[in-house]
C-alpha cells in the first residue's frame, strides 16, 4: 500500500528536482490536499489529478511516478490525491478518523462494518466525482443519501476537496485536463454531445493501449464540468486489471506506470503544437 509516510517522501524527493509542492486545500478533516507543478508558465498548461475516489488511491503513486519523470517545458499541474481523508480511510480504517462523530458517521454509512476497501467517497460519505456542476445528479447510478459511493451531496462543490479542485481549474486555466481512475485500462473522453480535439484521447489510447470510448451515462463528475465548460479535452483514465481488487492494483503500480509513461509529454506536445500553434 501507499502510506502517507510514503506521500511525503515523494514530495519532498519531487521538491529536490527543483519542482513546485504547493497546497490548494483542506479535506474535511483538514489534511492538505497537495499540488505539484513542473515545466513552465507560458502556453498550454496541463492539470493531471487522481485519487478522487478514496479506494482508487493507487493512482497518486503513478501519477507522482509520471511527474517525477517528466522534464518537457510544457506546464504541468498535478495533484496527486485529491481525496486524502478517503485514502486513509480505505488504507487505515477507523484509526484515521480522530473526529468521534464522524467515526460513528462513516461506521453506520458503511452498514457497520470496518471493512472500508471498497469506499469511494469523502468522509462525508459524498462522491466527489459526482459532485460538479455538469448535469449535476442525473447519472444512471447516483444516489440522494451518504453512502459509500454514487451520493451526490447537498449540492455541486458542496464539499471542500471538489471545491479545491475546481477552484485550482479555474485559477490555473489548463488546455487539459487528466483525471486518473482505476481500474479497467480504458480511457473516457467527451462528456454528452460535447468532445473537443478527440485525437488527443486517441493518440493516449495508442500509447498507453488503452481502449477509447465516450462517456455515457455519467454525470456530476469533474471531467464533464472541464469538457463543458471549456469546451477543451478533459480525459478520464481508468488504469489496472480490472480482475483485480484495488488492494492489488498497489502490486501492478509500475507496470501501470510504464504503460502511462508517455502520456504527459503527448499532452504536452498537444497544447504546445495544436493549442498555441
């Protein structure tokens, strides 16, 4: 598994190659939700994020692997675990959560078992990638109730790590956005009628060898806000053996990683030769 103890080594080894470790919020039990910049300022820029989704956290390695190694002048923003307090929960249990209430919250949601492998959410039992202004609550499996996943909130950016996110966007205004998933090794672009420079996703599909659909029947989430919104390409990839359980994927991290090795520098080339001419 992937410990915070290990989250930080990787930042601070990032900070030694001369990157940017910034924060740009605070989960709801307050731990930071961190931001990593490489490249440069002018032209294009690119944000890549990942664990948003607490049981996926194997995505923040591969994605902090993908930074580590990347060197091209493009802009590139990522951040690594968007849902912290999630991740812990997934990886720590109970013990991660010192606020007794929100101990109990998280405890009965779950159906009273402490077996959390399977959590998707925030603390706040909400899915944070169902939880953005696009269509918000109309996708085919989300619910109107805290659960373990598919719960939509109150209302869009109710929640402080989808606020961030969505903030960051908008204050860095990228040409492309990543969201990395797991699992099932397929790449989603598009959201509705919408799907601005599909080549990008394919051209990710052949370097990664990844399949390449439209998305359909999702809602809410942070990729169909970017796509409408900008009216750019924001791609979801959905990285791992789907036979596996996401305890295993931990296990395929650098092969996951090699197959997605080139993906920053294509969406650098991207922005650099079809957005800035």
């Amino acid at each position: 598994m992937f410990t915070w103890s290990d989250y930080m080594q990787k930042l601070e080894e990032l900070r030694g190659q001369g990157a940017q470790v910034f924060i740009v919020g605070y989960s709801v039990l307050g731990r930071p939700i961190y931001g990593v910049f490489k490249g440069g300022y002018s032209g294009g820029q690119v944000l890549i994020q990942a664990a948003i989704h607490a049981r996926e956290g194997v995505t923040a390695p591969v994605v902090l692997k993908m930074m580590e190694n990347y060197s091209g002048s493009a802009g590139v923003w990522c951040l690594p675990m968007v849902n912290p307090d999630g991740a812990e929960l997934v990886r720590v249990g109970l013990d991660s959560v010192a606020d007794e209430k929100k101990r109990g919250f998280v405890l009965e949601v779950n159906g009273g078992s402490e077996d959390f492998s399977l959590w998707k959410a925030n603390i706040n039992a909400v899915d944070l990638n169902v939880n953005f202004p696009a269509k918000w609550g109309t996708g085919t499996q989300n619910v109107t109730y805290p659960a373990p996943g598919n719960y939509i909130g109150a209302y869009p950016l109710d929640q402080p790590e989808s606020r961030a996110l969505h903030d960051f966007t908008l204050k860095i205004q990228p040409a492309v956005t990543l969201s990395y998933h797991a699992k099932g090794e397929v790449i989603y672009k598009g959201f509705e009628c919408a799907d601005p420079y599909p080549e990008l996703a394919q051209s990710l599909g052949k370097s990664t060898g990844y399949g390449v659909f439209s998305s359909g029947g999702s809602a809410g989430g942070y990729k169909d806000w970017f796509v409408t919104t900008s009216y750019l390409p924001g791609v979801t990839v959905e990285v791992g053996d789907s036979a596996a359980s996401y305890g295993e994927l931990y296990a395929q991290t650098d092969a996951i990683y090699a197959r997605n090795a080139q993906v920053l520098d294509i969406c650098a080339r991207f922005v650099q030769d079809i957005l800035n001419g």
